[in-house]
C-alpha cells in the first residue's frame, strides 16, 4: 500500500509540475472584428483595420506623442516592431503583423504583467487608434 501512495504522489507532483511548465506558452486570444483590443499573457492583442504601414508609423508616433524614447523601429514585408522606453527605464514592446492588405494584428507589450503593465498598454493602443484616426 505505501508504493501505491508514492506512485500516487508522484503522479500528482509530475502533473502539477507539467501544467505550470506549459501555463506560459498559452495561446493568443481570439480578437473577432474589427478594432477590437484583448489583454492576456502580459499583452494587449489588437486588431485594426489599417494596412500595416499605416499601423507602423502611427506605433512610432504614438510612442514619440507620449514622450516614450523609441529605441528601435524595423520594418519589412512580413512584419514590424517598434521598442522603447519610459522615463523609468520600462520597456515597451510593439510588434506589428499584416493580416491581409488592410487588416493588422499589433501586440503591445509595457512590462511583465499586472494592471500597471497593462495599464500603459491601453495608453498606447488608445494612443495609436488617436493617431490612425488622424491621418485617414
């Protein structure tokens, strides 16, 4: 009986050990429509219904409207990213992917997580969206 009781806690141990191992690789969250916004796994996931281009440069705007230091800004075809950081040395991370010839998913990243980090992120969304609504 107490080789079955081990057997049993090594299950249970194995188990809990395999679940927090796999937590953080959790997927994206599903956006449906157009201008829509989700925070998980310390990102908000956007999707907005602008080319990428356009994205891109409204990520760099709105990164330098909000007095953010922009550290590195590449582009190509297939995707873009945009980094900097905050006054309090926070980095910010925005990483832009065309999802067709007028669609963008963008991942904003400000920290590692809680309502801070995702506190700042929804700034910059918000900031993004104000800019893209300027230009077009």
């Amino acid at each position: 009986m107490n080789r079955k009781t081990i057997s049993l806690s090594g299950c249970i141990l194995l188990a809990v050990f395999v679940g927090l191992s796999l937590a953080p690789l959790g997927c994206s969250p599903t956006l449906v429509g157009e201008n829509t916004a989700a925070y998980s796994m310390g990102r908000l996931h956007a999707r907005v219904d602008r080319d990428m281009n356009s994205v891109y440069e409204a990520s760099v705007k709105a990164l330098e409207a909000l007095e953010i230091t922009v550290t590195e800004n590449k582009k190509d075809v297939f995707a873009a990213r945009v980094a900097g950081k905050t006054a309090d040395e926070r980095s910010i991370t925005i990483r832009i992917e065309p999802e067709g010839d007028s669609s963008t998913l963008l991942n904003i990243r400000t920290g590692v997580l809680g309502d801070e980090a995702q506190a700042r992120a929804r700034v910059i969304y918000d900031k993004i969206r104000e800019v893209l609504g300027a230009t077009g």
